[in-house]
C-alpha cells in the first residue's frame, strides 16, 4: 500500500471547501491577526507551535494504554487521559489559528486532520468516563477507537506539514 499515495488523496476532495471556507473565515473572524493569532500561530517561536502542543495529550494517551494493558494500573491510565483531555484545548486553538493561512489543498487536509482527532478526543472522553465506572472493557475499547482516530489524524497532520509545508518557512530570517 503506498501511504503517501492514500494521503495525497484528500487534497483533492474539493467536496470539503465549502466546509474549509467557512471554518477559516470563522477563525479569522474569532482570531483575525492580532498578537493572539499570531502568538498561537507561533510567531515568537519562528515556526508553528500546534505540532509541539499535540505531543501532550498523544503522549498521555499512549502512555495511559501501556499503563492499562502492561502494569494493570487502570487509575494511572485514567488520569494520563486526563491529561491528554485537558491538553488537547490549547493545541486544537492552535491548529486552528493555523487554519486560515493554509492554502486549500491544504485546508482539504487540515479538515480531515481535525476530524480524526475530534474523534479521537471523543473516544478518550468516553473511555475516561468508562474507566471512572469500573468498565474496563469499554474502556479500552474507547483508547483503541482514540488511539486509531489520533493515529489517522496525526498522519495526516504529518502529510500537511511535511508534504504540503504548511507553515514551512513562514518566519525565516535570512541574513
């Protein structure tokens, strides 16, 4: 299977554009281009800063799975999803402060990007109420669902970076 082949394949999906526009234009209306756009976008930085935030909660869930499935230790799992759950609002802002800056090749993508990991999100939401009540088995379930939906989003969050370069050279100083 050629996987950069199968990624490729959103950026032509020119059924999402309308959705693709209207999101950009809400978030440039919510955000526009003042020094919290710029902030989230990552400005002070020299290069976007979503792909430093969404390393908390991938990490966090991930962890919480070896520390259910390996060490038993389904509390510690809960509260490393927790975590991830409570990290995931400030890295979502700053994807889609990033959104109206992309081109629409690469809107296409970003969309499919945030999908996957709205659904992720909500299947560790689930998962963490079912560990909170006992439901191990639904619990994992929801991780595995998470797990995957993350995974899918976060491949594709890697294509728009490194493929398309989305944000790619954006501050450059050259001297």
């Amino acid at each position: 299977m050629d996987m950069h082949a199968l990624l490729q394949k959103p950026e032509s999906a020119d059924r999402l554009d309308t959705a693709a526009d209207i999101t950009a234009g809400a978030v440039d209306v919510v955000l526009g281009d003042g020094a919290l756009a710029r902030g989230l976008r990552g400005s002070w930085l020299g290069h976007p800063t979503h792909p430093l935030m969404v390393t908390l909660p991938i990490g966090a869930w991930m962890s919480s799975a070896v520390l259910d499935l390996v060490f038993k230790d389904r509390e510690a799992a809960r509260r490393l999803i927790a975590i991830g759950l409570a990290a995931t609002p400030p890295a979502v802002l700053a994807g889609l402060a990033e959104f109206p800056t992309l081109g629409r090749r690469q809107r296409r993508v970003g969309l499919l990007h945030a999908a996957g990991n709205a659904v992720g999100a909500a299947a560790f939401l689930i998962a963490y109420r079912k560990y909170k009540r006992g439901r191990i088995g639904a619990a994992r379930a929801f991780s595995v669902l998470g797990l995957t939906a993350v995974s899918v989003g976060g491949a594709l969050g890697g294509h728009l970076s490194y493929a398309q370069g989305a944000g790619v050279h954006r501050w450059q100083v050259t001297g």
